[in-house]
C-alpha cells in the first residue's frame, strides 16, 4: 500500500482587521490545533498544510496563488473562523485552479451558556462568517464542496477524508498518460470516444503505439528477467499448472510491458485481442500482475475504462480494499437472489481476491494464439460500487451503481477465470435497466474502497456529469433525471 501523506491540501482561514489583534492571534492558534488534529487522524488520508490568517484580498489572493504553484498540492480548504467579507475573496477564488472544500465548524463544540460574551461571538462567529463565504461561492457558480460539522466528529473527518479522495483522483487524472496498444475492438461502440476531449475535460493524453512496438520489446527480454518475474509470482499466486512455458512467455509480455509504460511514463494501457501480430498470447496474467503493480487496465482498446481505473486506483492506493476491471458476463434471475456475476475471459485484478489467485494455463477461444496463463479466484464479498465512463457526444458521462459481492459458494469447472459475483442495488431487474437508460458500458471498474459520495466528488471536481443508481433508484425518476440533465447540459454547451 502507497502512502496519500504526499497529496496536500492548504487550510486557508478567513478574518478580518475589524477585531484586532489577540482576536487574530487566537484564529491562528486554534487553526495550528486543527490542523495537527486532522494529520493526526488516520481518516484524513493525506496531509493538511497550514496558512496564516487571511484578512484582506491580497492575503487571500497570494494564499490561493501559492496553492496553485504548488505541484503537490491537490486543493485548498477554506474556514471562516470569524466574519470575512466575500467581497474580499472574489480575486482570490476566481484564481482559484484546484478543488475547493469549504468546511463549516467552529473551534468549540457546545456553546457556553454560563460565560457567553460579546468578545467570544466575535472570535467564535463560523456561523455567521460561513454563510457569507458560501455566499459567494454560490454567488460565482463555483465548484464548492461544502462540509458541515464539528472539526473533530468522526463522521465529518470521514467525509473530508473522502473529498480529498476525490481531489487526489482528480490530481492524478489531470497527469495521467495512457498507453493504447493496438486500436479497439472492430464495431465496438461504446470503447470509442473523443480522446482530444478527454484530455481537455480529464487530463487524460491517450496515445496510440502499434503492437510491433511492443512485439519488439518483448523479443528483447532476456531469461534472467523472466526468472526475476517469475519469482515475483511465486511471492502473490500459486502455480497450478504444469505447462510453465506459457507461464515464461506472460512474464516476458509483463517484463517489456512495463519497460515500456516505464520508460514513457504511461499510468495505464490497454490491449485487444483482435490485433496481436507476433504476440504468441494475448496478455492475461502479465496484464493482472501489472494492475496489481497499481497501473490502469482496459481490455479490447478500452482506453476509458483503462484511465478511469488507474484514478480509482490513486485514490485508494493507502487502503488494502481492491479495485479492479471488470466486465458484466452473466445473470442469475432468480426473484428471491438476483445477481450479476463479472469476469473478464483473463483480465481480474487479484486484489479483489478473497483468497490467493492460482496461476492456471487454459486455452482460450478467440485471439487465435496459444493457450494464455491466467490468475483465477473467487472474489471477497462486501459493498462495493461499480463504476464506468460514456461518451455522450456533448459530454462524458459517468455511471455508478452500488452493489453487495457476494462469497461465490460453486465452483465453475469448466470456467477456468477470475470471477465477481454481485448484487447489484436496488435489485437486479432495476440496476440494469437503469444502467441500460444511461447508456452505461459492459466495461466497469468495481472498487471495495470507494462509495458514491467519493465518485460524485470526482465527478463534480472534474466538471462530468454523474448518474447514480442505488438502494433508492426509481427508474421513472431516474429516466427524467436523464431528461433533464439533456438539456441542461446542452444549455452549457
């Protein structure tokens, strides 16, 4: 597991002249408290950097200049710790070029009763100072985060731990670089996207190499490699097959894979089954370890869900949870049980496992190659979202639906890959004709770690649209939801 500690977010605390200077002194005070109390706590999952006071325009203003030159700096946090005119934050928030949380707390939890005074309203007056400040906010059609509640509630450290999630996603998208190897899959429609867009809305810059430029790589990759590969294996996964030539060759895909997307600096990549050239297996276990390494995957030239997996993946890279591509396969419409079991015919990460993956060589019925080595598991149970990106023509669009995986009791013989068994909310027959009116793809990433509200924050941050389906989806509310967001976003366009 990474560390998120590396990602920082500036707390930026407002004021005034107007109250002299023990009353400054004293906000300063209690924001060094504050901001020791949340890099304390292991639910604020990076770190919070302390700022002066601001009191005027220009303070506020070279405060936000300062988090935008800072490249490791993934938002800012604002509190109005007393009464701050908004209009002295108009230069400084229309500078404003990283995500925006605006908590509303106060120093004290209680108010109190017995000693109340004229002086402690003026030092205490969040109530009153954050209404203005989310004011202009609302007033500038800024993307604002809001907050609300006591600085040391379990529940609302949870909740910003969770935004900073999202901006973390959104710092990483915005350098994100995906490698496609080869084309998508012939007559696909929903792989296909404009990827000029994608780098302007997302960050993502998707670039094309041909399959020789990776055949050429792999030719190269020389018997020590593979045997340093091979004993990484035998660290994560059980060898259950006797044909460990098959093994040899995926460790070779593996080894010049990542020389590659080292060497370019690409988080993600995908592959296609359709166009291999001198390839002898289509990636299975090399693309499977390569996402347990942490870099994005998407399989028949799914540059999409490959890039969207790689920022789900930075988001949660400090917790043991799993996240992973994923592809819808099949239904058990059993009334009483609906489910959806997901797979992919090689391509699961293992850190969705419930138990270590086996290395297992299988022949496989397209891609017209050798038999490819594989990893197969059962997946852990547990909540968990899945989540996919569409290209709606005017805009992206991206599709969550909260599932519950469920522990696979059967086994599948003559099945021989990684698989997810799932209950989608709020029951199966609804989850999928939702998902269908959204237009949402057969290409997924299911995440353990992620709900929602961290996806919806992503979504908000990076200025897409966002449909959630859960416990609570109507679909005639949904279908009018869709409806309206039509036009809607054809007015912003």
């Amino acid at each position: 597991m990474a560390s998120l500690k590396k990602y920082k977010f500036m707390f930026i605390v407002g004021s005034q002249d107007l109250y002299g200077e023990d009353v400054l002194k004293k906000v300063n005070e209690h924001a060094k408290i504050m901001v020791d109390g949340f890099n304390s706590d292991a639910a604020i999952p990076c770190t919070v950097t302390y700022h002066p006071v601001v009191r005027n325009s220009d303070e506020i203003y070279s405060a936000i200049v300062e988090a935008n030159n800072d490249p490791a700096c993934c938002g800012v946090i604002t509190w109005m710790h007393t009464f701050s005119p908004s209009k002295m934050w108009i230069k400084g928030l229309n500078a404003l070029q990283k995500p925006y949380l605006h908590i509303n707390t106060q120093f004290n939890r209680d108010i109190p009763w017995d000693s109340i005074d004229m002086d402690f309203m003026n030092l205490n007056q969040s109530a009153h100072g954050d209404r203005e400040h989310g004011f202009i906010a609302a007033r500038m059609r800024l993307k604002e985060k809001v907050i609300s509640g006591w600085w040391k509630d379990e529940r609302f450290r949870g909740r910003v731990g969770g935004w900073m999630r999202a901006a973390v996603g959104a710092f990483e998208s915005r350098r994100l670089r995906v490698l496609r190897i080869s084309d998508n899959m012939r007559s696909v429609a929903v792989t296909e996207g404009d990827k000029v867009e994608a780098q302007i809305k997302l960050g993502w810059q998707v670039d094309h190499y041909g399959v020789e430029d990776i055949v050429r790589l792999v030719d190269e990759v020389t018997e020590a490699e593979i045997d340093a590969q091979m004993a990484e294996y035998k660290k994560y996964y059980d060898m259950d097959t006797g044909n460990i030539e098959a093994v040899r060759y995926q460790a070779r895909e593996e080894v010049a894979i990542k020389k590659f997307m080292d060497k370019e600096k690409f988080g993600a990549f995908h592959t296609n089954f359709e166009d291999l050239q001198q390839l002898r297996q289509l990636p299975g276990l090399a693309a499977q370890d390569l996402m347990r390494q942490g870099y994005g995957f998407g399989a028949e030239g799914d540059w999409k869900v490959a890039a969207l997996l790689k920022v789900m993946m930075s988001m949660t890279a400090d917790l043991d949870c799993g996240t992973a591509f994923m592809e819808d396969y099949t239904y058990n419409f059993d009334r009483a049980c609906g489910m959806n079991m997901g797979s992919h015919m090689l391509e699961v990460c293992p850190s969705v496992a419930c138990d270590r993956p086996k290395i297992q060589v299988f022949p496989l019925g397209i891609g017209n190659r050798e038999d490819p080595a594989r990893l197969t598991f059962k997946a852990k149970p547990g909540p968990a979202v899945l989540v996919t990106l569409i290209d709606m023509g005017d805009r992206f669009r991206m599709i969550e639906n909260d599932v519950v995986c469920q522990k696979q009791e059967h086994d599948m013989p003559k099945l021989p890959v990684a698989a997810v068994l799932w209950k989608p909310l709020p029951d199966l027959e609804t989850s999928a004709e939702a998902w269908m009116y959204a237009g949402g793809a057969h290409h997924s990433v299911l995440s353990y770690g992620l709900t929602d509200t961290e996806m919806r924050d992503f979504a908000e941050i990076m200025g897409i649209e966002y449909i959630h389906i859960g416990k609570d989806t109507d679909i005639n509310e949904l279908r009018r939801e869709l409806n309206w967001n039509d036009i809607v976003w054809k007015l912003k366009n």
